[in-house]
C-alpha cells in the first residue's frame, strides 16, 4: 500500500462464518454493493478517475469568478454544474454524482484554466454562460413537470 497511490481501502468479509477458504460470492457482491463499490468501479471503468466533492469546487473556483456569479447564490451541485457549463467543459469529460463531480482524465485541467484565464475579457461570457445554464435547467424542470 506504501508504494502505491491508494485512497481508500475496504475490508470485505469472504463469508458470514468468517471461515478460512470459504468464499461466497453473493455475500461479498451484497457487501460490494452496500459499500457502493460497485458504483465506484462502474464510474472507474468508464473513466472518470478524477473526483472532486461540490463543496471543494465552490472553494476552489469561486473566489476566480466575477461577482455576479457569487450573487446567484447557487447550491454547491448547481454551482459547479454551471461553472463547468460556464466555462465551456466538454460535456464528455464530466460526470455529476450526488456528492461530487467526475472528470475523465483532462476533464480537471480544462476547468483549471479558469484560474488563469483573464476575467476582464471573459468574465462577462462566463456570467452570461452561467445565466443561460440557470435558464435552460429551470425550463428542463418546468417541461418536465409539464410532460410528468
């Protein structure tokens, strides 16, 4: 585990009985699954590697943004939905999960620029990017409710 780059590590019982050389596999896919294990291979398998949780986009990205943006008192999961709509991210190379937002591989150094990029010339394109995808997401829920 020293010479490797783990972030977690999880302890899954082979069998009820704890009994040396035994493995029943459906007790372990049901502990994988509870775990939510399997969800975390699923997201791996499909290349999102990079994970970062909501809050710690709002930090890390919000203090880089124009004002107006910090006026729309977004949640921290619509926060970095429209940030990375915003700023242009492709939206193949992310992911939006109940509690963080996935990137495939370069999906983190796209939204990364936003720290260097000069907010003179592109601040008012962000906001108004920003604005849109706060319109397009409160027309989807309407027509939704709508269509339901």
């Amino acid at each position: 585990l020293d010479s490797t780059r783990c972030n977690f590590v999880r302890c899954i019982k082979p069998n009820p009985a704890m009994a040396a050389g035994v493995f029943d596999a459906p007790y372990t896919v049901t502990q994988l699954r509870h775990t939510g294990m399997l969800q975390c291979c699923e997201l791996l398998k499909h290349g999102f590697p990079t994970r970062i949780s909501y809050t710690e986009v709002v930090e890390r990205y919000a203090p880089h943004l124009p004002p107006d943006v910090g006026r729309l008192r977004l949640p921290p999961r619509d926060f970095a939905a429209a940030v990375a709509y915003g700023f242009g991210v492709q939206r193949d190379l992310y992911q939006l999960g109940a509690t963080r937002l996935f990137f495939r591989a370069g999906g983190v150094a796209c939204l990364d620029g936003l720290r260097s990029c000069d907010m003179a010339a592109r601040g008012p394109e962000i906001v108004a990017r920003v604005r849109r995808w706060i319109v397009l997401r409160r027309f989807r829920r309407a027509l939704a409710h709508t269509l339901a």
